[in-house]
C-alpha cells in the first residue's frame, strides 16, 4: 500500500489537457491508495486524500514529478506533492506510476516495536544489533531530485525481503548506494551487493527523501530486521534540507564520531566470494532469474 504525505496546490483546469499552477498551497493532505500488494499510485486509480480531519475519495488524473494530481472538479484539479511549479506554468501531466515506498516507511527496530524512519525523532530509542538501546541523537532529512542527481550516488537500492537469509530483510529495504548492511561480520555498502535479481538500483523519477539516523555513537541498527549503520558525518551534513535545525541545536562544530571497527566494502569488485555466492543462492531461492540465465 502506497502512501504519503504532502502539500496541496491548487490548479486551474484548461480543458484541452492541459493544467495551470496557481501557486496557492491551501493545506497538508495524506494519499492512500487501496492496493495492499504496490508501492506505486497509477493514473485511473482511486486515492484515499484526508486533509484538516476531511477525507475523500479521489481519481488519480495524471503525475507530474514529486507527486499526483487528483480530479476535484470539471474546472479545477489538485497536485499533492513536493516539487510545485512556479505560478502561472502550464503543464501537462505524466501517465508514469508514482512511486512513493523509498527510505520513507522503512520500520526501524525500537523497544515498543517497528517504527517507520520517518515518525522518529531526537530522544526516541531505537534497538541495535546486539541488543541494547540507544538513544536518537538526530533524524537527518535529505531531498533527492533524479534530474539533478547522480544515479550511481544516489537513486536508492531495492533489497528484496530474504535476500540476505529467511526473513532478512523481512520487506523490502530501500536505502542510498553508500550506506553500509552488514553481512558476515563485514559493512557492506548497498551499491556494491547488486546483482540485478534481488538487489537493484531503483530508477525513480519523481523526488524522494532519505532519512538518516544519528546516534551518540556509529551502530548498526535493525532496518526491516537488517543490521544497517546509523549516520556518521563525512563533511556530508550541510547537504540535509534540515542542516540549519541541527546547527540550532548542537552549532557549527561537533564531536567527531568514530566509525565501527570493521572492514567495509565499497564496490562490487570487493565482495567477498562467500557473501556474493550466499546472495546468489538466496536469490535464486526466492525465485529471481538471472538475466544470462534467462
């Protein structure tokens, strides 16, 4: 089920298929769609849209990139998204899917259980590998833009529920090609276990958002039951949308935190055999066709 949350601009409807930007945003809406199996929301389908405590169901008439416009009336239609156009733009809209499941809605282990990335903030507790609590220190916030960003860097790597044991992931994980899984007692980052079955990088072409969890120390989390590291700062901080609230909060310096002593994987050619065999077999297992054996 595909969901999200964003704000709503209000269009002018010319009637020849074609849609003017306002550039007025009247309020916060949710979209939920009613398809329990997908993480996209497609053109024709009807989405759930609460806003101010209202809700109504609505038709998806087209995407246009960072979110969906959805029917009102015969003369006007509403985009709910992050990336509005400048008043007065003519557009017309996409009839491509909008994905909406990347680093938003990743359930991260804590205490009282699962919470989605997305809902935690400093002070929360969240579970580590082995067991113990630690305590957020900072979610960071980062907005990609496909157009504008290196694919390689930074369109997000999908791996598939059980693509590294039974259960592990225990849903699909999506996260950035840089961050770290740990696999056999070794950081692995993601863009080096890719084998284009059950672990790919993603094309997405409307904007996303990664979350990033800092605690007092770098950790390995539970991501979708997947040890995965918590942030450490690489001089990378001042690119999060919400940089200026972390220096509000802590200033323009800070204690640098030592990474995990273990080795680290940083492209494909380092992955260890056992791993990459480990990764084949498990694919295989769950029913994913190579492309040269297909």
């Amino acid at each position: 089920m595909a969901t999200f949350t964003a704000p709503v601009w209000v269009l002018i409807n010319n009637n020849d298929g074609t849609y003017e930007f306002t550039g007025t945003s009247a309020s916060t809406a949710t979209v939920t769609d009613n398809d329990a199996g997908s993480d996209e929301i497609v053109v024709g389908e009807i989405v759930t849209v609460t806003s101010d405590g209202n809700s109504a169901d609505l038709e998806v008439i087209g995407t246009i990139p960072g979110g969906i416009i959805v029917n009102v009336s015969a003369e006007n239609g509403v985009y709910i998204g992050t990336s509005p156009l400048p008043a007065g733009t003519i557009f017309t809209p996409s009839d491509d899917p909008f994905v909406v499941c990347f680093a938003e809605g990743t359930l991260i282990a804590t205490p009282g259980g699962e919470k989605a990335v997305e809902t935690l903030v400093a002070g929360d507790l969240v579970l580590t590998l082995d067991g113990s609590t630690r305590s957020v220190l900072w979610i960071g916030r980062q907005t990609i833009v496909p157009l504008f960003a290196d694919p390689l860097r930074s369109s997000p790597i999908r791996i598939a529920a059980g693509a590294f044991e039974e259960n592990i992931p225990t849903r699909d994980l999506y996260v950035s090609p840089d961050h770290g899984l740990m696999i056999d007692g070794v950081l692995i980052q993601a863009g080096a276990l890719v084998n284009g079955t059950s672990i790919v990088r993603t094309k997405p072409e409307a904007a996303f958002t990664y979350y990033h969890i800092e605690l007092q120390d770098h950790a390995l989390v539970l991501a979708e039951g997947a040890p995965a590291e918590t942030f450490v700062d690489n001089v990378t901080r001042r690119r999060f949308d919400n940089y200026a609230e972390y220096e509000a909060q802590f200033g323009p310096s800070w204690a640098r935190i030592p990474e995990l002593a273990m080795p680290r994987v940083k492209s494909a050619r380092q992955l260890p055999r056992a791993v990459r065999e480990t990764l084949a077999a498990r694919a295989a297992a769950l029913g994913f066709v190579s492309a040269a054996a297909a």
